[in-house]
C-alpha cells in the first residue's frame, strides 16, 4: 500500500504526456507477452512501442527501440508471416548496420539474417 502511495504522489508531482503513459504501458504489455511467449501479442507490443518512440522519441530509450526492433524481427521470422518478411530483413539489415549494437547481439542478428527464410 506505500508503495502505491508513494507512486501516485510520484505520478501527481511529475504528470507524463499520453505518449509517455503509452509507451508505458506498452512495456508492461510486452514483457508480459514475451513472458507468456504470445508471439502475436509481442510483435504489437513491440510495433506499437517502436511508432510510440518515432513519434516522440524522448519517451523510449535508442536501446529500447534497437530491442524493439530485434523483437519485432524475430518474431516475423518465428510465425513465418511471408508479408512481412522483407521488412523485417530491412529492419535487421538497419539494425547490424547500428554501431550501437553489441557484439554478441550483432552475430545473433547476423545468424537469423542468414537463415534461409530471408533469402
């Protein structure tokens, strides 16, 4: 109960823009499907978090939506979604290009990207 408390003071001092609330809330949503291992749910989780952060970047973080991303790609290429495949080997193309990514990330990308789906 004093945490909840605490929270909605916090909330009530600091109000967040709807698109914060948004991408708040779509983090839950996320994490609460990738835990369940819904790969539909996750994919418009994810979707939606990267079109929350491109309109208004300062409510993700470059990391979240380099994750994002990552997400959004794995799971096209998991359910096999033939319409979508050329955007999420564009998407994994952006993301190898990204200095940002680590290495160990990069040959995981580098691994999916060269499975034969995407050619």
């Amino acid at each position: 109960p004093a945490k909840g408390a605490l929270l909605l003071s916090s909330l009530r001092s600091r109000p967040m823009s709807g698109h914060a609330w948004c991408a708040r809330m779509l983090r839950n949503l996320l994490r609460v499907h990738a835990a369940a291992s819904d790969a539909p749910r996750t994919l418009g989780a994810a979707d939606r978090l990267l079109l929350v952060g491109a309109a208004q970047p300062a409510v993700t973080s470059a990391a979240e939506q380099l994750d994002c991303a990552a997400q959004s790609a794995y799971v096209i290429y998991a359910l096999r979604w033939e319409a979508r495949r050329d955007e999420a080997r564009a998407s994994l193309q952006r993301l190898l290009a990204d200095r940002r990514l680590a290495k160990a990330e990069a040959l995981q990308l580098e691994e999916l990207l060269a499975s034969g789906w995407f050619k």
